[in-house]
C-alpha cells in the first residue's frame, strides 16, 4: 500500500470536517502505481493521530480513506497534509520542537516542553540531517528563496521561516523523495 498526500488539509478538525462533507475529494485521479484513471473507494482505517489530549478531548480515531486500483489491485491510502506519513506526530508538533532545536535550545529542554522523547527529537534532527542534501536540492528547486542556503541549520530555519513543515514534505512528497 502506498500513501498520498492531500493538500491544504492544514489540521485535524479540518480533515474530520472534510470526511463528513465529501470523501470524493480525497480519491487520486491516477493510481500511483499504474496510473490507472479510476479508482474505487475502499473504505478507511482508524489512526491515532490526536496526541494533544486524552478521552473527550481526542479528536482520535482519525479515519484515513483508502482506495481501490481495479486495474493492478493495489490500494492506497490518503493523508490529509497535517498528518506526517509513518510517525505518531502531526507534522506542527514535529516544527515547533525542529525550530526549537534549530534556535539552540536543548533536547533535554524541548522534550519538557513537548511530548516526545529526548531519543525522538535526536532521531528527527538526525533524519533531517541526513537527507538534508536530498531535501535541499529538490526544494531550492522549487523555491528560489531558498537557494542560498547552503547548510542544514540556515537552510531549515530559511524554509521553516517561509513554509510550514508539513508543506516543505508535501512538495517533497510531490518530487517523489520518500518522507518521513
């Protein structure tokens, strides 16, 4: 199964409110793996994607909507844009602790602050580091603002400043890198 990314899907009250108007919107002209023109609806799954509050207060579950290639019999699934592909946080709790980091407070600080770990905030930072070069190119190609940046810390905090993260993955996501 694969995923795709709806945009402007900007958090989860809009996403749920989305749903309950219309899945139509949410289906792919084009199946990603053959490129076939219809695909069917096929139901959805629950994903626990609320972390910012527990019992009445949780939006969870978040239904992602699936869909149908009849052509070559594969499914894929739907994100709205705020949700982060395979990771348990949103993409604005993953931006509020990456800028945090990049304006030099410390891990130990930021997992305090906000609710993942010390060994999460690492990984990311890390993750970001590593692809950063893969990242960079294919997003300096699409913002020229961009351009000049030419290390990891001023080119994140230059595109955090202009973008949200979760529109930074989107357009990466549209490039055909894998994200996070």
């Amino acid at each position: 199964m694969t995923q795709t990314i709806m945009p402007n899907i900007l958090d989860l009250a809009q996403h749920i409110l989305n749903q309950n108007s219309s899945m139509a919107h949410y289906c792919p002209e084009l199946c990603s793996f053959c490129g076939h023109p219809r695909l069917w609806g096929h139901g959805s799954y629950p994903r626990k994607a609320d972390r910012s509050g527990d019992g009445k207060q949780s939006l969870n579950p978040i239904l992602i909507p699936r869909f149908y290639c009849p052509e070559c019999d594969k499914t894929c699934s739907v994100l709205p844009e705020c949700i982060s592909p395979r990771r348990w946080y949103l993409w604005a709790i993953q931006q509020a602790v990456i800028l945090a980091y990049l304006r030099g407070a410390s891990i130990r600080h930021i997992s305090r602050q906000f609710q993942p770990c010390r060994k999460t905030i690492k990984r990311w930072f890390d993750e970001l580091a590593d692809k950063f070069n893969e990242h960079a190119f294919s997003l300096k190609a699409r913002f020229l603002f961009l351009g000049e940046c030419t290390e990891c810390i001023s080119f994140w905090k230059a595109c955090l400043h202009r973008m949200s993260m979760a529109r930074a993955f989107y357009h990466l996501h549209l490039a055909g890198r894998i994200i996070p």
